[in-house]
C-alpha cells in the first residue's frame, strides 16, 4: 500500500494495528477456549453406569467453537438425546444449575472462572505492546 500524506499514514498505522490486535486476540481466545474446555471436560460429573446407562453422556457432549476472524468463541454443551431417553438433552442444565430434588454440580462456570484473570491479562498487555496503551 502506498502511503502519501501524515493523514493517510496515521490511517494506514491505525488499520495496520487494528489488524494486529484483532489477530492476537483471536489468539489468545482460541487458546483459552481450549483451556475452558479441558476444564469443563475435567470437572463434568460423571455417573457410573449403575447411575443410568450412560456414563460420561454430558461430558462428551461438551463442544467448542471460534467463530472465524473473530476474538469469539464459545463452549457449550450440545442437547442431544440419547437412546431415545426422554429429557437426556437437558442433563448439562440440570448438572450445571441442580433441579428441585439434585443440587448443582457446575462445571462449565467454575472452568471459565479460573481462566478469566489471564484472559484479561494477555488481552491487557497484547493491547499494550500493540498500542502502548489499555483502552
């Protein structure tokens, strides 16, 4: 790109940042979405098979995903039944919130918790190196 003037080389800068910045923190929530995951993997209740019939039901369900050329993702449990059980694609809410007669046992908030802190931290000093400052 051919740069001519004071004003289109602060455009050109601000673009060049921009761009930047948004790369890195595409970066650094892709990698803390793999963290959250494995977290929420690891922390899943799961029963054993004289519980129910399917052990590890809600824990293979847990999904992931970034969308593309965005600092955004997600992870989720997928509500998918299973074995033609009745009501097996709310077993994630029920885990995670508890019901009437079962306490909560959460797992996708406590494994999301632990990595705010340095989520924010490597946002905060990617924004730093790149701009010299923290919006």
């Amino acid at each position: 790109m051919a740069v001519t003037g004071v004003r289109e080389t602060f455009a050109a800068l601000h673009t060049l940042v921009d761009r930047e910045l948004a790369q890195a923190a595409h970066q650094i929530t892709a990698a803390t979405i793999r963290r959250v995951y494995a977290g929420a993997r690891a922390r899943c209740p799961v029963s054993s098979p004289k519980d129910g019939p399917f052990p590890g039901h809600v824990r293979d369900q847990i999904r992931m995903q970034m969308a593309p050329d965005t600092p955004v993702g997600v992870v989720f449990v997928e509500r998918r039944g299973i074995g033609g059980y009745y009501g097996t694609d709310n077993m994630g809410i029920w885990l995670e919130y508890g019901t009437r007669t079962r306490p909560a046992q959460p797992f996708l908030g406590p494994a999301a918790e632990v990595e705010r802190g340095s989520y924010l931290a490597l946002l905060r000093a990617a924004t730093e190196r790149l701009t010299g400052r923290w919006r």
